[in-house]
C-alpha cells in the first residue's frame, strides 16, 4: 500500500507536468478515480479485516461539520434562493474537490498504512519526491541544463516548479522545508549530500518564487512552532539553527546574485513604503472591497454569502487572495471557525503525541507543525487549490506516525498503594548535526 500512495503523492504532485492528471469527466480527473478506487478499497478491507479503528476523531468531525455547512449554503442557494448569478455547477466541483477530496485524501493517508515501518517509509518517500522535484526546478528553469520538463516561467520570470503558480509553490515550500530539514539531518553518508542538494534548491527556489507571503510564512511560522513547541526546544538548538539559516540564506543570495536572478526578488521589495494597495501588490483593495460588500449586509458576517459566492458575484474579478477572507465572504464566522477548527485540531492533536513519543521520532512530528503552521501564515496572503491535496496527504502520514507512536507507549506501571503515580518525563529532543548537550 505504501507504494501506491507515494505513486499517487507524485501523481497529484507533477501529474499535470507529465500531462497524467487526465479528466474523465467535470470534476473527475485520473487523480479523483484513484483517489476513490483506494479509500473504497480501505474501506472494504477494514470491514472484512477490522484492523483499524477510528482516530483523528476532532480533525474528521470538524472537516466533515465545514464540509455540511458549505453543502447547506449551496442548497439554499441553488434551489432555494435560485440566484441566478450563483454558479451552481463549478461550485458544486470546487465543494467537492476543494473540502470533499480533500478529506478523502487526509483519510487515504492517515488509514493508508497500518505497520510503523511503512509509514515512515512513506513519508521518507514523499519527502524524497518533494526533494527531487525542488532540485528538476532550479536546474531546468536556470537551463543548467535545459532539461524541458517545466514549462517557462510567467509573471516575471517567478519559479513555479511543478505546481505552475508561484504564490502556491511558494505555499508548498514553506510547508516542507522543515521536513526537508529533517531529512538532511537524519540522512547519511550520499543521501546526506543528496538531501543537502535539495535543501539548498529548496531555499534558492522558495527565495525566486518571489512570493512574499511565502517568506513571511517560513518566518512567522518558525517563531509561532519555537513557542508552541517551547518546552521541547532547546535554547541552544534555536540559536544554531538562527545561525543555520543566516548562512544558508546568504549563500543562497550570493548565488542568485551571480546568475543574474537578484532582481526577481529584490523587484518583490518596490513599493513597501507606498501606498498600502503598492505595498500589497492589491491585495489590500481587494480585501477592502470585499469587507464592503459584507457591510451592506451585516448577516453576512456570520452565515457567509454561500460556498463559491465570491467566485460568481460580478463585484469582483479578482481572488481573494487570503484563505481566511475568502472563507468569511463566503461561509461567513461559522464557516472560518470550522475551518480555523480543523488546524488547531490537527496541531493540538500532534503537541499532545510529542509527549509520549521518544525523542527520536519527535521531528518529523514537529517538522510537519513548524510546517503547518508556516503554510496557514502564508496563507493570509493567498488561497490554495491543488497544494490542498499535498497539504493533508502530508498531515495524514504524520499523523498516523503520532498515532502508531502513542498506541505504542507502554502504560505507567501502577504504582504502590497510598503513593501518587510517578508521571514519566519528557525527554528533550537535540537533533543531530545542531549539536548537543555537553557530556
């Protein structure tokens, strides 16, 4: 099974590059009839076999609550309401491709694997495939050499990679360069070079994607997970990792000096101390004019327009270009909150597995919340389509790896009669390569 989720993490990856992402029917692509083949296909085995049970209870009850209220808006809206501006139909692909296969896809990789060894299996593999990818884009769109996988770069020359969105792509690199990380630092001998490689073109890349909300993710996202994750970081590992990244970042500078690429993202600077609309490259009047729209009905603020009313109202032409606004537009604060719900669900639920997990097995844990979290700070700066679909393939695989971890802690032996129970430490995590504790 591990072999057919990382065949389809790489489908779902750099399908549409291969031109392997063929649509059967609207909304139903080669992608979503695999996609379905397999979760039906765990499901059959599950009820034959019983050898899983349900998990992940908060995270699938929240999804699934965003999933039916976004349904409801658009029954009221399709035939109740009956506007005749609402695209009925490209909102019911978007419900289903954009919340419903995503959903799908957290459950195929969060039941996909049973055994601990195949997950981590697994998720060594997508990395490896997100890896290599990042390397197939710095040497084909610097032609060194031309290798004509991806096509040539729009909007200024920004690095799109397989993604073929620089903002998106710039999402997807903020949300796997702590798994790359780790990788590097549990690699050895040439896969440690290798990983090193691409660690090094994943920072030349995400830097000439040239999206800023990206880079303000890695940041933001970086001081929210040390304080989240405080009491299993050490101070010492957050210095030599600050010092990593000033290194790293400057060689990564001087090498988009030299081949000519420094005025792709030092453009991204122009206009930061004009106006706000030139500071957001627009973005503030968009938001602007969609806070408008919703004052002139201040209800809206609580149920939202509808799924997909944005889209098909003739007062914008624009995205919104922050998931957060897009989802108040259109489901209102009942919708944001189940979507902001499903996120805190899936970082309370991966802190709490750091603490019965062994050090050892602690950092993809939290490469992937320094990642997560990283992605929903950019995410204020941009929505998301198809990075979606890797979003919650990579959160399922982590996710199971905290499950199979904390099934796997042996209970606290009982302790004397009359005496408290003895709670058992929590062991700090030093990762190997950014030193450790003096002996």
């Amino acid at each position: 099974m591990q072999y057919l989720l990382a065949a389809f993490f790489f489908l779902i990856y750099a399908g549409d590059t291969f031109g392997l992402a063929v649509g059967i029917a609207p909304g139903l692509s080669l992608k979503n009839l695999l996609l379905y083949l397999v979760l039906t296909g765990i499901f059959i085995n599950t009820a034959v076999v019983r050898n899983r049970k349900l998990e992940l209870t908060g995270v699938l009850v929240m999804f699934s609550l965003l999933i039916a209220y976004a349904l409801v808006t658009w029954i009221v809206l399709t035939f109740i309401a009956r506007d005749p501006d609402y695209l009925a139909k490209a909102a019911f692909i978007k419900l289903k491709s954009g919340l419903g296969d995503q959903l799908m896809t957290l459950l195929m990789f969060f039941y996909g694997c049973l055994a601990l060894k195949d997950t981590k299996w697994l998720l060594r593999a997508i990395i490896w495939i997100a890896v290599i990818g990042n390397v197939v884009t710095v040497i084909d769109t610097m032609n060194i050499p031309d290798l004509g996988i991806l096509p040539v770069p729009r909007k200024g020359g920004r690095f799109e990679g397989f993604l073929g969105q620089p903002n998106e792509y710039g999402q997807f690199l903020a949300l796997f360069l702590p798994a790359f990380i780790v990788l590097f630092m549990e690699s050895r001998k040439w896969q440690r070079w290798l990983a090193g490689l691409g660690l090094f073109a994943s920072a030349i890349a995400l830097v000439l994607t040239g999206s800023r909300g990206a880079w303000v993710g890695v940041v933001g996202g970086a001081v929210l997970g040390c304080f989240y994750m405080r009491q299993y970081i050490p101070a010492q590992t957050v210095v030599r990792a600050v010092m990593g990244t000033v290194v790293v970042g400057s060689l990564v500078l001087v090498v988009t000096y030299l081949t000519g690429y420094a005025d792709l993202y030092l453009s991204r600077f122009e206009g930061i101390g004009g106006t706000p609309h030139t500071a957001t490259a627009g973005r503030s009047s968009i938001w602007r004019n969609a806070i408008k729209y919703m004052l002139e009905n201040p209800l809206s603020f609580i149920t939202g327009y509808g799924f997909y009313a944005y889209e098909s109202s003739r007062n914008f032409r624009l995205s919104t270009h922050n998931i957060y606004l897009w989802y108040l537009y259109n489901l209102g604060v009942i919708g944001l909150s189940l979507f902001v719900g499903v996120f805190a669900r899936v970082l309370s639920t991966a802190r709490k597995a750091l603490a019965d997990a062994p050090p050892e097995q602690r950092p993809h844990i939290m490469g992937m919340l320094f990642g997560v979290l990283a992605f929903l700070v950019s995410s204020f700066f941009s929505d998301f389509h198809n990075v979606g679909y890797l979003l919650w393939a990579y959160i399922g695989i982590v996710m199971r790896i905290a499950m199979q971890l904390k099934s796997a802690v042996p209970e606290q032996a009982a302790a004397p009669a009359g005496e408290a129970p003895v709670p058992r430490p929590v062991p700090e995590w030093r990762p190997r390569g950014l030193g450790s504790a003096s002996r």
